[in-house]
C-alpha cells in the first residue's frame, strides 16, 4: 500500500504503509519518553511532622507521578509494536 505525495519540484513520491507505520512509532516513543521524563521525579517522603492534609496532597501527587509513568511507559512499549509491525511490512 502507498500513497502518493507532491514533493518540493512536483515529483511524486511513495510514501508507503511501512514508512507511516515506522513515523507512528517514532511519534509514540517520543511522546513515552517526555512522559516517563515528566513523570519519573522521585516520589516524595513525608517528613518528621506532618499533618493528615499533607499526607494526603502528596499522595495525591505521587500518584500522579505513577500515572504519568504507566502512560509513558505504555508509549514506549506501543513503539516497539508499531516499530516491529513496520519491519514485517517491509
């Protein structure tokens, strides 16, 4: 399968499944990696003297940081698929 695009000088070029499902990929890696980046600042540690509030916002934060990092990590995992599907389309 290709699709056909307009180049700079007006030429055709193929820009085939493989090629898009390689782009998909790279796109998918990267946006993982920002995530796992954003996400992977070390969890917080409660400090000698703390009240309930404050155990609670920073649970609440920390699992925000977990999320972020499931979300990135599931990114990344997906680019390996896509990035293997793109070989097998070759």
């Amino acid at each position: 399968m290709s699709i056909c695009s307009v180049g700079a000088e007006g030429e055709g070029e193929d820009v085939t499944a493989a090629q898009i499902v390689g782009l998909l990929s790279a796109v998918s890696g990267a946006v993982g990696t920002l995530f796992l980046f954003f996400g992977s600042f070390a969890y917080e540690q409660l400090s000698p003297y703390t009240n309930p509030e404050i155990i609670r916002d920073m649970a609440k934060r920390n699992k925000r940081r977990q999320f972020r990092q499931r979300i990135g990590l599931g990114l990344l995992m997906l680019s390996f698929v896509l990035a293997g599907f793109s070989v097998v389309l070759n």
